[in-house]
C-alpha cells in the first residue's frame, strides 16, 4: 500500500512534527509527509529547499532519508487549524496526493509505537477511528447523539449506524475509497456554521458540553461517523495512550505539551511524567535532533520522584 502522513501545525507545536516525525521513520513508515503550516519554518528543518515539482505555492521539502520526505506546505486560511482537518486531508487526496491509496492525518502531539504495516492493515478495514476517554461511553440514546441526530437531518443525510463510543479526533485514517467520510465531515461542519452557530475560526465556542458543538471538530467529526455509508474501524482509548495497555500511539492531549513542561517541578508537586510524555521524549534524537541537551535526565528523576509521590 502506498500511503501519506498530513498533519497542522503552527507555533512551537513543531516540536511535536518532528517527535511524529521520528516515530514514523523508526517504525518503518516510508512515502510522503505533508505538514501544513502557518508562521515559519521550525529550526529542524533549515535545510528544507524549494519544491516546484509540488503544486502548492511556497512549498518546501526536507528529505529525512530515501523514501521518506517531509513537504513543508504554507496556509494562508482563516480557520482554526482544528476544523481544517478534512478540508486538508480532501485537497491533498484530490491533489498532490491523489496516487495514494491511505491519508493518514494525526494531530501534531501524537507519537505512534507499534510497526507501520500495523496501520496499513488498519485502514483495510475502514475509516481508523480511535475512541476518547472522557464521554467514551455514549449510547445510541444519550441525549447529545439525539442533538446531534437534528444536525444530521439538517445536513439531507441520515444516520447509518449505532455507534457507542465518543471518538477522538486527533487521528483519522482512510483509504481512498473511503474518502466520502472527509466529505461527509466537511458537510457537518458546513452544516454547523449554517444552522448552529459554529464558527471554523474558533476551537470551542463555549464552555458548556450539553451544546450540540461543544468541542467543535471533534463533535463534527463523531457526528460524521453517525452518518457514514462506508465501514469504520475503532479502537479504544488504550489506543491513544489514555489509559495503559495500548501499543499503537500516544496523545499528549492538554497543557502544557511535552516540549514546555517542567517535569521536576511537576513531580514534586505530585504529577508525574504521563506514558504521552514519556513517549515523546523517546522520540527527539533521531533522525531528527531536537535538543542538544539530554533533558531525559530530569524526566528520569521525575518518573522515580513519581514512584513515591503522587497527587492522588
């Protein structure tokens, strides 16, 4: 299978591309990556050159090793970058990767752990979804999928299936023939602006969960699942690293991210470096250096301070 890796980034969330990265190429994965940015180019990548052979205006290309490159692509959008997941993952598969089989997008804070071939295999069986821990469990009749059931029917489609778990959308895989779940993503957005107030300028509009669009994508996202003709395929929290036990990605959800967090100062106040954390710093040496300093050590004395101490 030929497969491509997308991912948003802007700011200092580009220590988290290159920890992405660096997982995917120790785990075997070899074809194109494209980072859609805002701002400028991260340090790492100074030695990125111009691309013309790629048809996106400004775009510039890093090659890791054979087989592996990452293509740097400018945004001059007025989104925020959490609601253009599927516009960009749908120009890409229409565009300049429009010869591949699978798109992978994984938001910039994630690592996987396990082998390549794995996901590969995953997204034969459908759009790879992987459920959140917080709301998990949410039957066909809790009270926001019957919410959510009115955007449905806003949108001219229908609900296609009954789903029991509350999705994470920091991790979507699809093949090519399942690129209809983009499409229907993009109309439930569109859906929302039109008729519920939801903003594509604006991670969460309120604070207030009981909202039909509370988080704003990934309630889109979980809604679009409700109404896709194709197959899915889910994994549970254990997934994204959200409790122990998983094997194939860690997502280091919330603040502050792995790269601004002062670990011994956290330990001492009893939070010790979560399995996300730990994960990344596993992967900022190679092949691409993040740090010339070993900040590993402080996470190792953070981990031991947080065998005997702890929060709760």
């Amino acid at each position: 299978m030929k497969s491509a890796i997308c991912t948003l980034y802007e700011g200092h969330y580009h220590y988290g591309v290159a920890a992405l990265s660096n997982s995917l190429y120790k785990n075997g994965f070899r074809g194109p990556m494209y980072v859609g940015y805002r701002g400028d180019l991260p340090f790492w990548a100074k030695k990125a050159k111009e691309n013309k052979n790629i048809e996106w205006d400004g775009v510039r290309t890093l090659t890791i090793d054979e087989g592996f490159e990452i293509h740097f692509l400018p945004l001059t959008i007025d989104y925020h970058l959490s609601n253009y997941k599927p516009v960009f993952m749908l120009q890409l598969l229409d565009g300049i990767a429009k010869n591949v089989n699978g798109l992978f997008y994984y938001d910039p804070d994630i690592v996987i752990k396990c082998r390549w071939s794995f996901y590969e295999n995953w997204i034969s069986h459908g759009v790879a979804l992987v459920h959140e821990i917080i709301s998990n469990d949410m039957k066909p009749n809790h009270p926001l999928r019957r919410e959510w059931e009115k955007v449905i029917s806003k949108s001219g489609k229908s609900v296609k299936r009954e789903l029991h778990s509350y999705i994470n959308s920091g991790f979507c895989g699809v093949t090519i023939e399942n690129k209809p779940f983009l499409k229907d993503w993009i109309e439930i957005i569109e859906t929302g602006v039109k008729y519920f107030n939801y903003s594509t300028h604006q991670f969460s509009l309120t604070d207030y969960r009981g909202y039909v669009f509370f988080a704003q994508d990934q309630d889109a996202f979980n809604i679009a699942a409700m109404c896709f003709e194709g197959s899915l395929s889910e994994m549970g929290p254990e997934a994204m690293d959200f409790i122990h036990g998983g094997f194939t990605m860690s997502h280091a959800v919330g603040t502050p991210k792995p790269w601004k967090k002062q670990f011994l100062l956290s330990a001492f106040k009893g939070n010790p470096p979560s399995l996300a954390e730990k994960a990344y710093w596993q992967n900022v040496e190679m092949p691409i250096k993040l740090y010339t300093y070993n900040q590993k050590i402080s996470l190792k004395i953070a981990s031991a301070i947080g065998r005997f101490y702890r929060k709760y």
